[in-house]
C-alpha cells in the first residue's frame, strides 16, 4: 500500500539498498526533511510510518535499518523541531524500543537522538496528553537505570553508565522538566546523581567546581575519555545545573530526595558526603534562593532532635548542624535571610543540646560516637551562630546580634538555673557565641558608605558599638569567678578586635578617638565596675591578671583619650592600697603591681622614653625590697601559673607595699614628654589638669565635656537639596546686556529709584512704570546653597521710603491698605 503513500516512499527511499552502505542517502533524506517541513500536517503519518517499520525491523534484527531509522528520526526533529509535538509521541516510542535491544551501538545512538529531542523538546504536551507522558517518564526511567553500573561486564557497565548520565544531563537541561509533573521527573532523574555522587572518592562540590569540559553530544562509543571520574563530574554538573535552575517553590521539592536518599543509605556520618553536596547545592542555588536552604535544614533539625525536651544525639542530627555551619560560614551571601530568627532558632538549638550535659570544648575519642556527636553539635551550633556575623546584610546587623547574645547573658538576674541549664554554664556558652561573632566581624564587610564616612574622619572602623555591650558590664562583678573572666577576656578580645594599627602608630599630636557618646559611656561603666571588682572580698589572682589585661585594651581601643581617662582610676586604685582598703599584703602587691605595669605599658604605647625608665627603676626597687608580685614577673609566671588564691601565693612574704609612684613625677613626664599634648595647648596646662583631677571629684566629671561628641559628617553636604534648572545654568553670558540688576542687599535703593516722576500739574510723567520686581533676573534667584541667609526681618526693617508726593504708584513697603 505503500507504494502508493508518498511519506511512505519517501521513507523507504533513505533507507540503503546495498548492503555495507552506512546511514541513510542523503538526497531522498534532505527531500524527505523538505517534505515534511513544508508539510506539518504529515508528520503524524511519518512518525507512525517509522514507528511501525522501527517495530519491525527490531522483530527481524535488521540493526541497520534501525540505526538508518534513528538517523531519519534525528534528522527530521532539527528541522521539524516547530511541529515537534505532532510526532513526538512516535519519538518517544521509537527511542524506547530501541533501548531494549540490548545492543550498546543502538542504544548510544539512541541516546544521541534523545539528546537533540531533548534540545527542541518544551513539554508541553506532558500533563496533556497521559499516555505520551508516561511513555515520556518510562523512557527517562530507562536511561536512568543505566546509571546503576550493574553490568556484568565491567566495559560495557562503564559505558552505560555514561550514556544514562548523557541522558539525564539532557533532561535536566530540557525545557520539558518542568512543564508537567516535576516532582515526578525529579524522582527519576535525581536519585542516580545522588548515587554517583555519593560513591565517588571526590567531594562533590570539587566535581562540580572541575574545570573539565563534558560534551554531552560526544558519542561513548570509541571513546578513550569515558571513565569512573569523567562520569563523576557529568554527575556533579547535572546536579549543579538542576538546581540552578530551580524557582524558590522547588527547592524544599529538590531537596526532599536528597534527604531520602541519606536516611535510606546511612549516609549521614560521617558528614563528609552531606557537607559536600550541600556546598554543591548552594553554590547552584539562584542567589535569591539560597536562603530557602538555611530554612530547609532547620526544619530537618527541627524534625531530628526528637519529640522531647532533651536531644537524642544522632548522627542525622550531627550531620545537619555541620551542614549549617558550613552554609552559614561560607563566603556566599545568604540574601533574604531573616537574621535574628536564623540566630534565635540556632541559640536555642544550642541551649536544648546542652541540657543534662556540658558544652564540649575539646575533640573527643573518635571511638565514642556520642560523644563525637555532641561535639559536633556543640562547636557546630556555635560556630553557626558566629558564620551570621560574617555576611552584613543590613546596617547594624552586628549590633542586633551581639545585643541579642549579650541579653541572653542575664545580667541582673539571680536565678541559679537559665533554660534548664546552670547559670554559669549558660552564661559560658553565650560568651563563646560572642567571641565568635567578634572574631568574624573583625572581617565583615561593613557599608561602603558608613565605612568611607569613618575612614575619612580617621575615626576606628568598628562593627560592633560599643553600647551594645553596656548591658552586660555588671558580670565583671559577677559572683562567680569564671564568669567574671570569661566576660573580661571577651570584652578584651573586642577591645583588641577594634584596635588599628593607625591608632596605635605614634603621631606629633594625639588623634582623639573618644568621641562618640556610646563610647564615653561605655568607658565609664567600665572604669566603675573595675573599681568595684578590685574591692571585691573574692578578687582572686585571675581576676587581678584580667583587670590588668583589660585596662591595657581599653587604653589602646581609645588611644590617648583613653589614657587620659584611665590615669586617674589608676591612682585611685593605687590609693586604695595605700589607704589599707584592699586588705593582704599579697593582693595589695598583685593590684600595686598591675597600676605600675599599666604605667610601663603606657610608656611603650606612646614612645615616652622617661616614663618607661621611671616605671622600670620603680619595679626594681620593689623587686629588691619583695614589694613586687611575681604574677607580672615573666621569669616566675609559670610557676604560679595554677594558683588562684592569695593565700597561696608567697605566702612567706608579708611585705606591704612602700614604694607607691609618685603622681607628681607621672604628670611632668607626660604634660611635658609625651604625645597626649593637643596642638593648642602649649604649656601642657590643660593636659596637666587633666591628669591630676581625682577620680569621682567635680573636675574628673566635668572632663566628659572635652571628650565631646562632634559630627563625623559635614551634614551640610548631605542634606538633601532641590535641584532647579537654573542653579547649574551659566547666567552671565545670557544676562550681559541685562541692566538693573536687583539683589537683596541693594533692595531699597532699587526700589527707591523706580518710584515714577510726577509733573508740576499732578500728571504722572511719560516715562512708563516699572514693577522693581519684574527687574529681578534669574540670576538674583540663583543662590548658592551655602550662601549665608540674612534675617528678613532685618531687611525689612531697613527699608524705607520717603514720599514727598501724591504717587500715582504703589509702593512695595507702605502698601495702601496700610494705615
């Protein structure tokens, strides 16, 4: 019949006639390919005709005529690929009947069929029609199942496998993956990726990231370069590409076999394969979508840690706060992210996490699985919380973290248990948080503009403010000692966090960096709560060695301000052991010792050669008469270095201090030697003053007022303006032969000089009016911007005109209504 059907003969007629010839003829196939282009209405026909002769040839192994049929069909989809959906129900057919041959020539060339199918294919007959969207999935499901690897013979596995991952790559990119089911196709098609991915010896964020090309449309067949790593990498491309295409919808979708596969195959720890993948996965994500990841995997960890109040430590669990440390700490921005909720939800993870159990500081035995699994949830947890600081996503984000961690420090409280957890404990696990944050924040990228604005008043950039901390000052007079420490290590690490070396370079005259009016508060409660944690009954050997290293950062944070500043609480606490208020000559040596060693840092700090030898023939002097504490000895630090009490430390020696430094001294040295002189003041007066006023007394608190706050700005420049037409128009060369010109200034006279002449008979004269304000050009209009503005008032009230006459005319400053 069909000899009488021209699709028909025009099919037969590419098919070779004499056996050896390879593929089809090409005229009658290029006459074919013009016939069904110009024709669309046949391509059913077509499609049905070669399904029908693909069916049969397969029937009588006749693998030429299929491989020629293949050909056609490749042929006729690029240059039919507008019609496509006409015969793509017979292409999907065709290609999956040949994939059941079992023959690998056949089935690679039908792979590259489905390759260019895949290319012009845009899925939207899926969902439509159901017998073609089923046929569509089976045929997917077919090349997946190369991907297994499970042919006996090793070769012919590999080269399966490659073709099946060339398959899936094609789906993947194709139109058509989400124009039907995607959850569906994605079912198929992802699973394969995972398995590779998982089974291979490379992370799978480095295959990704490989700079090794793969050519989808390159045959298998004869070629050297198919192997094990080659197919590794097509794997971790196709995953790359597959969610990097993905809407914000999708990605919980994309995500959920992902998870599956981990819980069905054990893959959770170690954390390597699941760190690796999800590295994979953000660095795919659309930027927007990225944060859809953080979301997911609290989620997961909300669903992991067990219905009760107490974890159960698994390596699920384990494995998801690794994965969110390494997220929330990777240099890819998390755009969208709602930080504080993000930093609630991880600060509370943590707490439940430690609940009948202390925070892990150190890697335990790899043999003790729960106690590897705690570890890693402890610094994972903590680290997560310090990986938000180092992406700035709005202005004062850092302040609102740290302010959020430093009210979870509880300071005026006086519960013995917070969450379930001892006080202390909580409050040592905050603290790590905050030094993490502070460690992070010292890289952050600060706002361009807030970061210019500081540079370029030679002001400290400094993420955090330090008012965010003055909430929490109280805990340096905390009841419990490591408490008290920790806090004043965290805050010395802060102080040193926003320490330059620009601040610290030796400069004529001294850079004033205390100026903003949180800083000056902040030093003050600090200055207050050292004094009163010296007088403190418990104050032990660690707390003396923590005032001293505290003192030296806030000295360098705030430069010679802080210098200034400190002086007189140094000799206020050196008074209060000359006076006999801190009682036991060893403590009175430890706190003597500190002052005087505060002295030799200052010294060093501002290059005062004076000073540094009054400090160093001072410490000798004590040292020779035993009034000097071995703690700032470097030769017997270690020694004493696991004392903690007084009582224990040289307790042979009852020698009080005698040798106390003479203020006198001090200040002629540095009024007269050092770099704390401002320009102005010359004699070194107002510095001197400055140094002797006495701690808590009227002249100390009036100081505040030198240490003023001054704008880092020039506002007047960024005070918002309008911009007219004219104030940027060049008026002069327009206006040259403009006479009468009216300013403000010259007003009167102007308007003096256009009252109009009356006649001797009463008549107004024959010169025309003139209004004086018609006179007014632009240009008197044009005012500069920082032009300085005259009080009207006073304008007015110099105006004034003389009328000597009836006028015909109005007059601008005596209007008629007028009396």
């Amino acid at each position: 019949m069909h000899l009488y059907v021209k699709h028909a003969a025009l099919i037969n007629n590419c098919y070779p006639e004499k056996e050896g010839e390879d593929g089809p003829r090409s005229s009658e196939l290029s006459y074919l390919t013009f016939y069904a282009s110009s024709r669309p209405v046949k391509l059913t026909k077509v499609g049905s005709f070669i399904e029908k002769k693909v069916e049969g040839d397969i029937r009588k192994s006749r693998k030429q005529n299929n491989i020629v049929s293949l050909e056609i069909i490749k042929a006729l989809i690029q240059s039919c690929h507008r019609d496509l959906n006409l015969f793509s129900k017979y292409v999907v057919k065709i290609l999956s009947m040949v994939l059941d041959s079992k023959d690998i020539a056949l089935i690679d060339l039908t792979c590259d069929t489905y390759i260019v199918f895949c290319q012009y294919h845009d899925g939207s007959t899926l969902g439509v029609d159901a017998e073609f969207t089923a046929e569509f999935e089976a045929l997917v499901s077919k090349f997946a199942g190369f991907c297994s690897g499970s042919h006996k013979d090793e070769s012919m596995a590999l080269n399966l496998e490659h073709i099946g991952h060339r398959a899936l790559y094609a789906t993947i990119t194709s139109p058509a993956l989400h124009a039907s089911n995607f959850k569906v196709q994605l079912s198929i098609v992802l699973p394969p990726l995972i398995t590779a991915l998982a089974n291979s010896r490379t992370p799978a964020n480095a295959l990704a990231k490989s700079e090794t090309s793969v050519d989808v449309r390159r045959s298998t067949i004869n070629n050297n370069d198919v192997n094990k790593g080659l197919i590794d990498i097509l794997a971790a491309k196709s995953t790359a590409h597959l969610f990097g295409q993905l809407n914000g919808a999708a990605v919980r979708t994309a995500l959920s076999p992902l998870f599956v596969f981990m819980d069905t195959k054990k893959k959770w720890w170690p954390p390597n394969f699941a760190v690796s993948i999800m590295e994979l996965v953000l660095d795919a994500l659309q930027p927007q979508n990225r944060y859809l990841l953080v979301s997911e995997i609290l989620q997961q960890l909300e669903a992991a840690k067990g219905d009760g109040e107490r974890y159960v430590m698994s390596e699920k669990l384990a494995s998801l706060v690794s994965i969110l440390d390494t997220i929330l700490n990777a240099s890819v921005p998390l755009v969208g992210i709602s930080v504080l909720e993000v930093l609630n939800s991880l600060f509370t993870h943590l707490t439940k996490s430690l609940q009948g159990r202390r925070f892990r500081d150190e890697d335990p035995d790899p043999s003790d699985l729960e106690s590897t699994y705690e570890y890693a949830i402890h610094q994972g947890f903590t680290h997560s919380i310090g990986g938000l600081a180092s992406q700035t996503y709005y202005h004062n984000q850092l302040n609102d973290i740290t302010g959020y961690i430093v009210a979870k420090l509880r300071t005026g409280t006086l519960l013995d248990q917070v969450e379930g957890l001892p006080i202390a404990e909580y409050r040592h696990v905050a603290l790590i948080c905050l030094e993490l944050i502070i460690s992070t924040s010292k890289e952050a990228n600060v706002e361009s503009d807030e970061s210019v604005m500081l540079q370029a008043d030679s002001e400290p950039v400094c993420p955090i403010s330090s008012s965010a901390w003055l909430p929490a000052i109280g805990l340096l007079t905390d009841r419990t000692p490591e408490t008290r420490i920790d806090f004043a290590q965290t805050l010395t690490r802060y102080l040193e966090a926003c320490t330059t070396e620009a601040d610290l370079a030796p400069e004529p005259f001294p850079k004033h960096l205390l100026v903003q009016h949180g800083d000056v508060m902040f030093l003050n409660s600090v200055h207050e709560a050292l004094l009163d944690w010296v007088q403190m009954p418990a104050c032990n050997v660690e707390d003396v060695g923590s005032i001293y290293t505290l003192l030296c950062g806030l000295t360098r944070r705030f430069g010679a301000d802080g210098t200034i500043r400190t002086m007189p609480l140094v000799f206020k606490i050196q008074a209060l052991v000359k006076q006999g208020t801190i009682k036991q000559t060893s403590r009175q040596r430890a706190v003597a010792a500190a002052t005087l060693q505060w002295f030799g840092m200052v010294a060093a700090m501002h290059q005062i050669t004076r000073l540094s030898e009054y400090a160093r023939k001072l410490k000798e002097e004590r040292i020779q008469n035993k009034e000097y504490s071995p703690m700032f000895v470097p030769e017997l630090a270690d020694s004493i270095a696991h004392i903690r009490e007084f009582e224990n430390l040289e307790p042979e020696n009852t020698t009080p201090v005698d040798k106390f430094i003479d203020r006198h001294i001090v200040v002629e040295i540095i009024s007269k030697d050092g770099p704390l002189r401002d320009e102005e003041d010359t004699h070194g007066l107002d510095l001197e003053s400055k140094l002797y006023a006495e701690w808590g007394s009227e002249a100390f608190v009036n100081q505040e007022r030198t240490f003023r706050i001054r704008s880092s700005r020039d506002l007047e420049d960024i005070k918002p303006k309008l911009a007219t037409p004219w104030m940027s128009s060049n008026f002069d060369s327009s206006q040259q032969n403009q006479k009468n010109t009216v300013k403000v200034e010259n007003l009167k006279e102007a308007l003096a000089s256009q009252q109009t002449p009356i006649s001797p008979n009463g008549r107004e004269g024959s010169e025309p009016e003139i209004d004086a304000l018609q006179i007014m050009t632009k240009k008197s209009l044009a005012k500069r911007p920082k032009d300085t503005q005259t009080d009207i008032d006073s304008i007015l009230s110099t105006l004034s005109l003389v009328n000597n006459g009836q006028s015909g005319s109005t007059s601008l400053v005596n209007p008629p209504y007028k009396g």
